[in-house]
C-alpha cells in the first residue's frame, strides 16, 4: 500500500491502482530494464545535459501547460486533446509505467509533473523518486550524459481525471464548510498578506477560510518525502479528518501540488485550485483574509 511508501521509502510496495506513487532509488534501479519504463528527468537543459538517469527524457513544466498569453493565467492544465502528443513525444503510450524525478531539488516542479499525468488518468502507472536524483546518487546508481534518441510516438488514450482540478466557482462555494479543507501551500508571509511579492499579488493575504501549510513543510531538507506518520498528523492538524475533501492552492499552481501528491498517496479526496491565488486575487468579489487565521 501506498501508506508504507511513505512510512518507509526504502521499501518496494504497490500503490492502488489510480494513484501515483513514491519509489526508492534501489526499487528504481531493479526496474531500468522495464519494458515500457519511461524516466521523466525534470529540470533544466544543462542540468539535464551534465548528467542524468540512464534512458531518462529531460520534461520542462511549461511544456505540459498552456502557452503563456498576455493577461492569461501562469501554469494552467493543458487540454487532454493537446497533452496527449506531448506525452507521446516523451515515449508515454498505453502500456508504459513512467518514473518522474528532480534533477537537483525542484520538488513542487517534479509533483507539477505528478499532478498533470495523474489528472490525466495516469496517476496509477506513474512513481516519483523519493529525493530525486541525489538520493539516486547517493546510493551510487548510475547516471549518464548520453541523451537517448527521440521516442516514437506510440498509441495513447487518456481518461482524464475532471475531480482533479477545482476551479474558483468551486472554491468560493465550499471554503469555510464543514468536510472541507482549503490548503494555502504558500510561505507564511504571503498567506498573512506580509508579502505582496514585490507588487505581483494585487490584493495580499489568502482565500477566506483556507488554512496554511507551507509546501515545505511535507518533505525534509533531502527532499525525501515525510513518513506517513508525520504527513497524517500535518493534515489532521490543518483539519483533514476521514472523509474531508481536500483543495490544495499556491501562487500559480505549481507549489500547491506537493500537498496533493501527498493526499492522493494517503488516499484522500484532493483537488487543486489550479488558478490559484494568481486568479483569486485578481477577483474583486473573491474574500480575502489577512493573518494568520483562516
């Protein structure tokens, strides 16, 4: 169960059947020569260049989001019909098994990976290296600077996961309400309203009734993930009990997706705001709070 990934990383388990899961290097490292194992390297070009897993495709976020337009929200899902030949181009078809992992120590970039093939029906063929490439290395697996040949395009048929996302009508109807938690994975600064971010936030503070739980604070300074232990008792801290629906939100969506990935593995019902605070703010009728209260 997914439950012992996260009591004990260093051990092999299965995860339910539509959820991502957590790998250790050595579980990996037994699977390389997989048929249909796909390693996603997330990071950047150089990084990529320098050294990574063998066989692994350098994936960049802003390559599973919709182009950038003026005025248009950052790091939005792209549409299932416009992510499938991204996906493809990586080698991702209908039988493969995909292991998503950091380069260096971009977590909440590597659980935007996560997020974005488990909305998309993949999340139980996809596994995250718990501390990504620097656990690899520290426990001496290879790595490699040969770059592999572009894939060729196989069969892929998404089932997009539509509960995955939560948009601001959703938001706004159910912050506050009981059987509900809104999690703000901002730094604390920007859910008091301390920080408007250099100007970037027009109205500071958090969406009225969310709770703050800093991304950072589900993984450890190895970027190895908490034990199932200390992430239930973060949840149940921020109000997550039995049966409560989760929604995760940050500035863009990218950081927000720490605390679903985590959700998801424990078996929670976890949306994420994917417009978040970017879009909130932006709206003069949605509430904001200031401090340190929901």
């Amino acid at each position: 169960m997914v439950s012992a990934v996260l009591a004990a990383p260093a051990q092999t388990q299965t995860a339910p059947s539509d959820r991502p899961s957590l790998i250790a290097p050595d579980a990996l490292a037994a699977r390389l020569a997989e048929p249909g194992l796909v390693l996603l390297h997330v990071g950047d070009k150089a990084e990529y260049a320098a050294e990574h897993l063998p066989g692994a495709r350098l994936v960049e976020v802003s390559t599973l989001a919709i182009p950038r337009q003026p005025g248009a929200l950052l790091l939005q899902l792209l549409p299932p019909d416009q992510l499938v030949p991204v996906l493809q181009a990586l080698g991702i078809t209908n039988q493969s098994r995909v292991a998503v992992y950091a380069g260096k120590d971009w977590v909440s970039q590597t659980t935007r990976v996560v997020f974005t093939l488990d909305a998309a029906g993949l999340g139980g063929r996809t596994m995250m290296l718990d501390g990504g490439m620097p656990s690899w290395k520290a426990a001496s697996k290879p790595v490699t600077s040969v770059i592999p040949a572009a894939a060729t395009p196989g069969a892929l048929t998404l089932t997009p996961r539509h509960d995955a996302v939560a948009d601001q009508a959703w938001v706004a109807a159910h912050a506050g309400q009981r059987g509900t938690t809104i999690i703000d994975a901002r730094n604390t600064e920007f859910y008091t309203g301390d920080s408007n971010n250099d100007g970037r936030i027009p109205r500071p503070g958090h969406v009225a009734g969310a709770v703050s739980v800093p991304f950072t604070a589900f993984f450890r300074d190895d970027n190895t993930f908490k034990s199932r232990v200390e992430l239930e008792a973060l949840l149940k801290a921020a109000g997550v009990s039995p049966g409560t629906t989760v929604a995760t939100y940050c500035h863009i969506g990218q950081q927000a997706t720490v605390p679903y990935v985590v959700a998801r593995m424990l078996g929670l019902d976890v949306k994420l705001y994917d417009g978040s605070f970017e879009e909130w703010s932006a709206s003069p009728d949605a509430p904001v709070t200031r401090g340190t209260t929901p």
